[in-house]
C-alpha cells in the first residue's frame, strides 16, 4: 500500500538530487507516496520515508528514491501518540 507521506508527518520534506529530476522530467508537479507496512497491530505499521515513490503523472514517469543526507528511516511508525492526538482533536 501507498500513502502520502505528508497526511501522517507534515514537516516532511527533501531535495531531489538534479539527475532525479532529470530522469523524472520534473518541471512543476510531481505525486510523492510512501510504501507502507501493516502489521496485524496496526499501531506497529511503518512508512518508508527513506525512500519515497515519486511520480510525474505529466509526463507517465515514476520512481523510487533512496534520499540522502537525511534522518529518515526505513520504518517509520505512522501511528504515533501525538498523530494520535492530532486526529482525535486532543
């Protein structure tokens, strides 16, 4: 499964490195997603924002990025007790 990145972590952001957006033909809008896990404890399921999916839906074009430089993980935990709370109104 796939998720936008960003309905669970809103601070999330990164560089493309410039042969990514090459390869991508990116211009203006691309479609970022990250690969989720789900475990049978849901509250255990992970998202990859290590390596997100990144999709120029203009020109059909699509991959996988393995980022840099960054204090990402490979296994995220999406539920957290402050998303928890952000999405119960507390």
């Amino acid at each position: 499964m796939v998720v936008s990145p960003f309905e669970f972590k809103q601070d999330y952001s990164f560089e493309l490195s410039e042969e990514d957006k090459e390869e991508l033909k990116i211009e203006e809008d691309v479609a970022v997603y990250s690969i989720v896990t789900i475990h049978s404890d849901v509250t255990k399921s992970t998202m990859n924002l290590l390596a997100p999916v990144i999709i120029n839906p203009a020109h059909r074009v699509g991959k996988q990025v393995v980022l840099q430089q960054t204090g990402y993980v490979t296994k995220h935990l999406i539920w957290t007790e402050e998303s928890t709370s952000a999405k119960e109104g507390v």
